[in-house]
C-alpha cells in the first residue's frame, strides 16, 4: 500500500508519533514567530517556510528534531551549535532536550534576512 502524500502541517503533525507532536509544534511555533511573513508551505514532506523561495525546511525524527537551513547558516551559528549535531546544512535538536528558542528564533531570522538580500539581489540584475 503505498504511504499518502502530506499535504498540510495538520497532516504532518498527526502522522508524527503522539509522543513527538507537542515538541514538534513548539519548533513551528518558535519559526513561525521568527519569520512572521512568510508563507508555510510543505515541501520534500516537510513543512517548510516560503519567501520567494525556500527560507528552511524542518522535520521530526525518530529521537530528534531536525532544520535544514543551509550550510551558509551553519557557519555563521558554528559556535553556537557545538552543542547539537549538524551537518553541512543540517541542525539536529533532541526530543527529550529543551529547544533553544532563542537560537531557533536567531538562526531562522538570519535565512529570512539572507532569503529577503538573495531576493533583492535577484530585482537588481533583471
């Protein structure tokens, strides 16, 4: 039987294991209040935030949390994040660990400020 495509964040919550669904929609929510104009959107099966393109996707997995907002954004939080396990564009937060709300908030501010100059760019050479 094949697996139904997840079309919305309600649809994405509820395929998550019940045990994950709280922390999952604390991560959204410290997103969504970080880029509030923006557009939610899922992408790859993941939500994901929009502005003329892709700021960050974001996912739950079996023991963490993951964002992927690129590497650009991994170098610039490098310090920050020697906590977490990250890879070349990739930010993992445990399940059964407190989320760094303000690092979140910091890191997802830092895409939409370089999504808005990426978009800018983009009007200049038109």
């Amino acid at each position: 039987m094949k697996a139904s495509k997840i079309e919305t964040f309600d649809a994405y919550i509820k395929s998550l294991p019940k045990k994950d669904q709280e922390g999952f929609k604390s991560l959204h929510d410290i997103i969504i209040k970080s880029a509030p104009d923006t557009e939610m959107a899922i992408g790859y099966g993941m939500p994901c935030l929009k502005l003329k393109g892709i700021i960050l996707y974001y996912a739950s997995h079996t023991s963490h949390y993951s964002i992927y907002p690129g590497p650009a954004t991994i170098e610039a939080f490098k310090e920050d994040l020697t906590k977490y396990v990250t890879s070349k564009g990739t930010i993992q937060f445990d399940h059964d660990k407190a989320l760094p709300k303000k690092l979140i908030g910091a890191i997802v501010k830092f895409r939409l400020h370089e999504k808005k100059a990426q978009n800018e760019l983009k009007k200049t050479k038109k």
